[in-house]
C-alpha cells in the first residue's frame, strides 16, 4: 500500500473521532484513497457484500495541498450494498465522539461501531455546518500536533479492497 504520511494520519484521527478509545473489529473496514469512479464503486460494493463488511472509503487530494475531501459508505446489509457517498464528518461542540452526516436529502446519520456503521434516525440536535466545521477543526489539530502516537491496531486500511 502506498499512503502518504498526511493521509495514514488523517484516516488514524478519523478512526479515533468516529471510534473514541473504542477499537475497530472485523466487520468493517476503512479505506483510503482518491474519490472512486462509478466503476470503483461498483467493486467495492461487491467486496462488502461477499465479506459482509461495511466499509468506510476516505477521499483524499493531494494537489495543490493534501486534504481529506469526502467520504464514502459502503453498507453490507442482506446480500445488497446500500452506497452513501458525499458524507461529512459531524462533532459536538462538547466533543464527544462524532459522526458521519449523509448527504442533506439523506435522512439520518451515522455511528461508526467497531463492528458495522450504525444508521442512526434523525439528525443531531445542534447546528449541521456548526458541527461539520467543529469535525473539521478537531481533525486538523489531531493531525498537526507533533509528536501524536495512534495505536496501529484502531485502524485496518486495504490498499485496494475491490
């Protein structure tokens, strides 16, 4: 697998805001990469169904600077995969653990569990953009702190899960 420094730590500080002190299990898996083409989407869906694992797929950029732009859910439920792209992380302003925010037309959110991605009725309670841009604080503090050390075994990354 070839990850960059920035994208290896953005995905461990991903996992820490969506995970807490929690560890991830078998079940799901976070991937990382460049946004997938329908084609992409398409394979990864088909691997979450045969692995019966949820998968959460983190685009990053890397010109002009490096940058976490999007996410994408795949959901391995009854044979089928349900596919949610264009999500955004969420968090508090009391910072507890966050979570993943659909597309607006989606209705819900959704809780990375160790074990699956949890749908979860209803928006949060507090302000939407107020929290996506308090995710998006934390995550570069995260990520910019020198020194940070991420325990290896929060995090599985596949290179290529399709």
């Amino acid at each position: 697998m070839n990850t960059s420094p920035f994208e290896a730590a953005v995905t461990r500080a991903v996992v820490k805001l969506l995970l807490g002190t929690r560890k991830l299990k078998p079940g799901v898996a976070i991937t990382g990469g460049d946004p997938l083409e329908i084609e992409d989407q398409i394979k990864m869906g088909r691997h979450a169904v045969e692995t019966d694992a949820d998968v959460l797929h983190l685009e990053y950029r890397d010109r002009p600077t490096p940058a976490l732009t999007g996410i994408t859910m795949f959901l391995a439920r009854d044979g089928r995969c349900h596919i949610q792209s264009g999500c955004r992380l969420w968090l508090s302003k009391s910072g507890n653990r966050g979570l993943i925010l659909p597309q607006d037309h989606v209705r819900g959110h959704f809780r990375l569990a160790p074990r699956e991605i949890l749908h979860i009725d209803g928006k949060p309670a507090d302000d939407l953009s107020e929290g996506i841009e308090c995710a998006s604080t934390w995550l570069t503090r995260q990520v910019m702190r020198p020194g940070v050390q991420y325990d290896a075994g929060q995090c599985t990354l596949w290179a290529q899960a399709a």
